[in-house]
C-alpha cells in the first residue's frame, strides 16, 4: 500500500516491473536460485493508466515457498538471525521463512520505490542510481558524476566498472561454492536534487536517509559525503569552498554528500550503505533450541551467498522515498 | 518540551544539570571559550518533586550570545554551515549565530536525554554510557563491556583510555593553534538493554538510532556491531553463535551490536558515530554573498576546534531516546 | 491492513465475519439488494490460529460491482455525493462506484474493528454496543445500561425496542416506496472502560471519538453523554455528583458519558451519531455536468434507503478502533 | 510552540494579542473577574518581524494565579472536572487550579490560531468567523453568509444579533448571581475556502474540525451544516442541487455545510459546537475525597459563569489549525 502518490500521474505495472526484475530472485547465477517471478499487480489507486491521488494498492503473489524447507527453524533458533528476537519480543513466532523478518518484505519498497522514483524523475528532475561499490575488500572507483545505469546493469553484480565487477563475482562465486557468503558495500548518488529538501533539528535529510538504510535487511552502517572517512581530514581540507558557477551557487569539492545542515545545496547527493555478510550459510553453526539447550544447525534452502547485487534497488527504493517525502514537505511548506 | 514520560518519576533539575554541564561551553580549554552557564530550570511537568506524566517545560537561557560578532554572515555563506541551505530553502534566515542551525539546540536534547537516561536507569536497568574512540587517526582500545563512566569522565577529551586521551587533547591543541578543527568518532553502549526492544521492518531499532545520530550536528555517519567492518568478513566468520549461559539464551560473539532483525537480543548495543571537522575555522575560506558574487570570509567568534568531547552527553541522549521510545513502545503492544 | 495488535491472541476469520455480515449488502429489505458475501480472509499477521504481533492484512473481495450503472456518473456529478469534489481535489477521479468516496471502503473498518473488538473484550472486559436509536423524528427510549446485543440484533433496522423497531422499518419502507431516503441517529455505549483512558489537551477520548464518528459516510453530528440537550440544563443540573459505592468512586449521574476532562472515569461511555438521508434517491435532482453545464440526473443502481442498520457495526468498530489505541497508549505510559 | 509556520511571513506580537484579548479573563462582567494581562511575547521563530519557517515559541506569563484558592481540592474532588480521572489516570495530579486540565491551556491554542487565521486570510482568502448561537433555550438567528466581526464583537456575548446578545447576557447575570452556570452553542464559519481541502476516509475535514472542537474543554457536541437537525428531512429534502453560477460549480443550498465526501466543496463551511454548563459553581455539592470518603464541596475562586464568549476565539483558533493543515496537504500532493 501506497499514499501520498500525488494524482494524474500516468502509472501503470510497466512502470513497476523493471525494478522488481532487478530485486527478484533467481535473476543470475550468484543470487539465490528460488524462483519467483514476482509479477506485481496495481489493485487500486489508478483509473485508466494514471493515479488517482488516493493510496495505491499493488500485489505480488509468493509462488516457490518451500515451508518444509523450514521445519528445522520450528524448534531451533538461526545465528545472526530475527528467530530469537521475535521470539522474545512476541513470544510466538511464524517460523516458516522467517516471517515477517524475511527479506521478502522488501518487495513492497521496491515497488513502492519504483513509484517515488517515476515521480522524482518526471516532477523534479531527480535521478537515483545504486551500484555496488565493494564486496569484502574489492572496491571500485567510480565517478558519481558520471557512471550510468547502463554500466550498472551491464553485469550481474551491479558494479559499473567491469574489471572490478569481474572480481567481485569470482569473489562471491568462490564463497559461495564452500556454503559461505559475503559482505560489501552499496553505494548510492540522487542527482539533480535542488537546494531545499530537508528539515531543520530532527528530520534533516541525511537522518532520513541513514534511518531508511538501516531498515534494510543485512544492513550495518550509513555514512553519507566524506562519511567515517572524512574524520581524517582537518576542518581547512574537509570544507567545500562556495563559487558562483553559471549563476548558481556551487561548492567547488562535495564533501558534505549534497546537504548542509540536514538540507540539500544542490550537489549531487551521494551515501554509501554496509551490508554484511548474509547469515544463511550452508554450514553447521552452534546455536540453541526453543527448549533452552545448546545444539547444531546446518542452513537449507536456497539464499543468497551476497546480498549487494538484489539490494541495489532496495537501496534505490529507499532513497527515492525519502527524497519524495522531503520534496512533498518543502513543497507543502516553502513553496 | 518533552511529551509521554511517565508519571510519579522523581525528577528535580539535579537530574538534568549534569549532562548539561558536559555539553556546556567552556568546560575545558580543548571546546569553545563562550561563556554559558546552561543553568536549566523545569517550568511544568513536575509536582512536588515528581512528574505529572503531562509534558515537562524545560527552560535554559541564552547569556553570551554576541550577535555582533556574526555581522558579516548577513551577507555572506561560511562555507559547509547550513547558512546558504536555508537561504535557499526558506529565501529568508536569522544570520546571528546560524538561527536555528545553531547547534545551540541540542541543549534540548541532552535535557531531554537526561530524563530518558533517568527512565531507562531505574525502571529498565539500563545504562547508557558514550565516549571519543577517536580523534582523526588517534584511535582508542577500550573494553565495550567493561570501562565505565568515571573512566570517561577523568579527562577533557572523554576517552576513558587515559594514553589515548592524552594524544587526543594534545592534537587538538595543535590544529586550534594552527585556527583549524578536527573530526573523529563518538562510540556509545547500551548495557542492559532486554530482548524486545524494536520493530520489524521501518522502526528498527538500528534504524532509529541512526537517525537519531545522523540528525546531529556534524555527524556524517553511523554504524552498529561490525558496521562497515564487518563486510571483511565471510558470513561463517560473522555469524554469532548461541550457546545457553545461566539459563538464559546468549550469542557467543557480538558483531550484530545487540539487534537482529531490529530487534534487540540481550546483548550490549553498542554503535558508533562520525563527526566531520568543525566546519567554523579561523582561516580565510572562499565562499559566496548573498548578492551571488565570489568572495571570502575568515571565521571570527569562540568556536570548538573538535566537536567530539561535547558530543559525547549529545549521543547519550539521543541514544537514551530511541531506547525509551522502543520500550514504550515494545510495552504497549507486547506486555 | 491493522498494525499494532497484540501477539498471541486467537483470531481466526469466525471472529471478523460475523461484523462483516452486520454490514453486508442484501442482508434484509430495507438495505440495498446489492448481492455481496462479503466473505473476509486473512492473509497474514496470524499463525496457527493466533496473532503474531506483526500487522494482520485481511482480503475481500468485489463479487457484485456493476460499473455500468454508473456510466452517467462519468460526466454528471452526484448531488450531495463527493463526485464534484474528488475531481476538484485531483482533477481526476474513478466515476465508477465513486470510486475511493464509497462507502464500501467501511468494510475494512468494520474488519479492523472486529479485532479490536475481540481485544477489548478478552483483554479489558470492556463491551461496545451500537443500536439505532432515532430515524427521522422516531426516537427510541433505551436503558442504555441494561439493552443487548441479542436485543438489538432481533430485528432488521438494528433498535433493541421492538415497537420502536417496527415503526422505523415501516417508515424505511414508505419512503423506500417513494424512491427517496431518510436518516437518523446511531447511539452507542461502551460498558466497562476502566478510568484512565483518554489524553489531556488534544487527544482528549471524547475528540478521538468525535474525529473517528465524523469520519464514517454520511454522518454530520456527534456529541458525548448530555450533549447538545444538555445547554438546556445549568451547571448545578449538570453536574454529576460524586459518590463512593462499593468502595470504587462513582458518579451519581451520567451526564459527563462517562469522560471528563478527556479521560475515561470508569462510568458507561456513550454518545450519538447523526447520519443524513442517504444523497443517493431515485429521484431526478439539478446538478452540473463535467463540461460545466446545468443538467439532471436520476438515481440508478442498488442502493439503501436509510444507512443506519448498516452504520451500527460501523460505528461500534471506530469506537472499538479508538478504545483500544487509548487502552494502548494508557498502558505504554502510565501502566 | 507551532511547527509548520511558512516563512516570509510578517508576523508580530499584534498579530496575536488581539485574540489573546477576546479570550482574556476579565475582559467583561459576564466572565470570570480574574485579572490576566495575558501579553503574548515572541521567542523565536520571526527575525526582523517575518517567519523563519522554523518552529514559533511564544511566551505568556501568568499572573494572577493563587494556589491557595484550591487548597481544598489537594483532597477532594470537583465533579465534572477532570480532578479525579487524572487521579486514576496518573496516581497523581498538580491539585493546584487543575495543572494540565485546566482551561488556561487553551491561551495556547488561541495564539497559534492567530497565526494560522492570518496565514488563511493573506495567502488563501478565507475568513474564520464564530459567534454566540445560542444560550441556553435563548437562540439566535443569524444570516452565516452576511454577519460580520464587527457584529460580533459589538457587545459582550460575542453575538451579532443585538438583541439576542442582550437576552442572553440577562440569562448570564442571573444565573451567575445564583452561583450557578449555563451553556450553550457556539456556531463558527469559514468562508473563502476553496475546493479540494480535505482527505478521504480517515482525516476527512468533518472529522478532523470535529476532534478539534471536542478537545476543547467543556464541549459535548460538534455538528455540520444540516447537524443533528438533518436527520428530520428526506434525502430529496436534504441534497444539495447543484447549477452552474458565474462560471462555478455551486450548490443551490448548503446543508452539506461546505464539505462533501469529507473534502470542500467551495460553499462555505459551516458547523457547531455544543458547551455544557461550567462545572464550576458556588453552591455545595456532594463529592468524594481522595481517602474514598463521601464528602460535599463547595465553589470559591473566580470562574466564568458562562464559557461561551471566551470560547469564541478557541473555536475560531482550532478551525483555523485544521483548515491550515488541510491547506498544506492539499498544496503538498494535488497542486
């Protein structure tokens, strides 16, 4: 369910599908081989191809759940899992794929997310591209001024240089063929945000933006700009200088990511997100029972030895989100 | 303003005065030479000693302001301040001191802070404790289970690693020297947090926290557990094993930061925060006036020339927050 | 899609149909004929019979949707219906039905309610009771602390008085006949709301009531205990003494309906909702068409004479809907 | 403290005092004689006498509060007022003229109402308008569309029709000389408001000016256009025809009050609010103490015998709020 989707936007399954595409599993040879075609369906909220202004209901059928993969997890908890927490949390659990933890929550933002991106796109001139940017310690050196979504897609792990893409997939091939699995870094710029999106105190923009990211599943950290690398610079290297270019104000470096006191300044808005290493691995691990004794679980089923390449478009989707949410209140209030 | 703290809680301004006191100017010779006293006083909320459960007024005036000392802000952006965002956002700003990009108010927070850090205390057995893990490349070691707050409080610098407190303080007393500013990392724990607290999905628990941090003056980053660490490592070297310890339900390691799947699991949360270099420096930076010509401006005022030793009661507090809005709310729906 | 119910509690589909079978088209003569089952299933929140904790979503589907009984309305808007002003808000609208302005999206309501319901019984022994209370100018008189739910339910216009019952169904009758409509009043009691619940200022309960009745189609009046008869009296004919009565505190009188000073007192809670005649008659009517032009217009389609036997389960449902997130709210906080 | 304020707004002190003043005890001998200046003081928020778009803080002082008046409340309660469910609610109260549930809160209300009136005067052309409709038995009769502020304002009762006004202040006297109270109504319209404010199903503008008004102290009731009265008519009575006028789309009467489908039509707005008789009263009532003894009390202080003249720019205030943020929404997705 989505609200908020302002009214007379032509909008339709076409628009949605592509980035469920990109998130689906079984979509190449490194991501898990369930599969799932994850057709979506708009329900509500558009009347002959364009939005209503009313909440957008959209639909996409589970059709490759295996419970019986799961009977293992009735009875003992998975490491580094939520199996544990929603157990105490709630004291009853869907233990069956994990239920409400599983990742496959994710499906709504990306579909939610495919909507904030058409109307940033269309309405504010706004483009979000993700790309992996590191797994374990293969990192790539991308211009985010320049990459596109071409390069991105151009290979199945997301990275848009190609020589390092052909490293990380070696990388992730080899870890998965011992049942292991890896870690890595997403990387994400929003470019042509105007100066103006963010709130002051609470709400500033890069707020949003790590609070979303860290809902993500397998997600650890955020850092946006200069991040936890800018800590080693001194105050006269890290500041962005101000020139007039073209007859707007312009920074001369971005270290600030795009926003300045919680608030976009018109530079391309860039963050990176740290997921780790999937938990599911196909090998024995101590755990504990539901009956409060120490014993063995080995994973089953069919995951992800990496997570980075089906998260590109989550991370996107968040993005977009939290940009349109802040676009709607500077239009609300400023405008 | 603080609204939803329970009722018949014992709280006078003793409570909050001192974590004002650490975030006050002019507490040390490494933080800004303004003179403050913060003195708070708590105008409604309390009777007789005890909170009403109707909100708390908190009141601290403003005594060293000097707003002659901003005049040439008026018409010109110190570069990577909030000066030229909120030009543009709100076409009109107070230019005395940042106006409400001042991190004059998170004064606020840390009042507030402190009756969540009551809160958790004596009703939670919860603790929360932040400290400076690092001043550029100066990095401390220090036992997340086992230093304590007086370890932090027995230096200007609050690292409870006396050594590595003493290379800090002797590094910012370099670069303010040169009219410079450092950056570093601000670490925080949570012992004692029980299995519960968090939300699946948007509201979890890490999410929160994040952006609770990265809503924080200067902060650019945040991560939790291994955070970026982390992706150097392979899921089977990740992973927190379970094991049974004294009846209760234990992960042998900690990289998951005490959450999973949001959710906090029994362990200490622990996470860290980056904090840029001041951006308010004593030297000449390029930068642009308000009538869209190139210029220069050289920083005047009592500015800190690191960030970090303030922040410390800053993260708490905010951290303290989070904590007691999850464990309302993990009560209402659970308990 | 309901968040925030607790975990554990039993819930199946028994427990929601019968409230979804209250409201159902075609469920006697003096409702629509529209033929729709209603039946109601859900699809995830529960497990094993019992709530998870985690958001319930429930599904029913259209079964009798004619959109060509609409086809006028595709340039003709509906007088007194939200035709004119959905297309003056988004400048677009689905005619079909009225699209998100049918009162078919209280089914819903009335399924979110259901499980409110159910919480409050078992959890709070409180019991929410509606009844038709007036229809046009005939008034029942009601003991509201003695009537019953099987009172209520023993006929088809929803009046637990019999011979008030029968006039009113006779009078839906006669204007039915006539092709036109009437409305009434919907009085409804919670019996057994501990004191406490309700916030100060804004949230008062008697203003989450009144948002929640005036939210409902159709309706245009709420008022609480003495209401707009109780102008008429003085302050010292208001009033409601106090009294102790088997060691609790009680008031003599019930003219404050069980709130004061927005929070629940432990007396029966109760107040009436105004519903209009239905905007929908079979009549011809001057309206407007989309191109701007004075046309008519004459009522098709399958429609109620009178909403109140239809509104009771509605109305019982937000009152359900808002006791339970005082209850909440109480208990997070003061409990 | 308002939030959402838009900048660039001139706003100063005398934009508030004026309705600070009608709310102001003392201000007539139909009131309470308590003496309040009730100066309203601006802390933040506005520079050089316009809006920052950052949250407003205004400051009243009060002044002639004497706690000694209560005294006899530290451990008896006040029927009909909120002395005891706070009791329950918290196991705790400020016994001190009310605290939290006192009606002074409401000079809150009224000074961020101001803003907001005059936020929907300049930029949108809508003028709020609520006057005395009736006391007690003693009703007037008003034109909504041609009556004036002048009217209004030209005697003390705050009732354009003179000679009403003059019954019902002798209505006031009288009881008041009794030690005892009345209520009445309070009619209020908004004119101006253009199509399109409001949302669908929850937050319809009904429902939200509904919870508006019941979160007012001492009010029992809130209709709309036709109300409670409505229920009388037919649907072919009741609906709204519509004719083109002058190039609009208007209704040929307006006994939707303005509002269709829980958004405007562009009719004026119009509905009431009912008041219960003061609570307060100088005669002996029976009561219970906080030992769970039966007990009477009498009235002392200095109370209003009559709420209805002072409530006028309560009323006035929170319509505004609601219309304000129904404006913002609408702007924020439709325009």
């Amino acid at each position: 369910m989505v609200d908020g989707c302002p009214p007379r936007l032509a909008l339709t399954e076409a628009d949605i599908q592509p980035d469920l595409d990109r998130r689906r599993p079984g979509q190449s040879s490194i991501v898990t081989p369930r599969k799932e075609a994850d057709v979506v369906q708009i329900l509500s909220g558009t009347f002959e191809g364009k939005t209503l202004g009313t909440p957008l209901s959209m639909w996409v059928r589970n059709e490759d759940a295996r419970s019986e993969a799961y009977s293992e997890m009735a009875h003992k908890f998975r490491p580094s899992h939520a199996d544990y927490t929603y157990q105490a949390k709630y004291g009853f659990r869907n233990w069956q794929g994990g239920g409400r933890s599983s990742a496959r929550e994710t499906i709504g933002r990306v579909a939610a997310g495919a909507v904030a991106k058409k109307i940033l796109r269309e309405r504010h001139g706004v483009e979000i591209l993700g790309f992996v940017g590191q797994v374990q310690d293969i990192q790539a050196t991308v211009d985010l001024d320049m990459f596109t979504a071409d390069q991105v897609e151009s290979n199945i792990v997301r990275c848009p240089c190609p020589t390092t893409a052909a490293r990380m997939i070696e990388r992730i091939e080899t870890v998965r063929a011992r049942g292991d699995s890896v870690g890595g870094i997403v990387m994400c710029v929003a470019r042509g945000v105007p100066p103006g999106w963010g709130e002051p105190v609470f709400d500033r923009l890069e707020a949003d933006l790590a609070k979303a990211m860290l809902s993500l599943p397998a997600s650890k950290g955020f850092d946006v700009g200069s991040g936890f690398d800018g800590i080693m610079l001194t105050g006269s290297q890290h500041n962005d200088a101000m020139r007039m270019r073209e007859g707007r104000v312009r920074t001369v470096s971005n270290r600030s990511g795009g926003i300045q006191g919680g608030i976009s300044n018109g530079e391309t808005v860039f963050f990176r997100v740290a997921f780790k290493p999937v938990a599911t691995i196909m090998m024995e691990q101590d755990t504990v029972d539901t009956s409060g004794h120490d014993t063995t679980l080995k994973g089953r089923g069919r995951h992800d030895p990496c997570v980075l390449p089906r998260a590109v478009p989550m991370v996107e989707a968040m993005a977009a989100l939290v940009l349109v949410d802040h676009a709607l209140r500077h239009h609300a209030q400023c405008e």
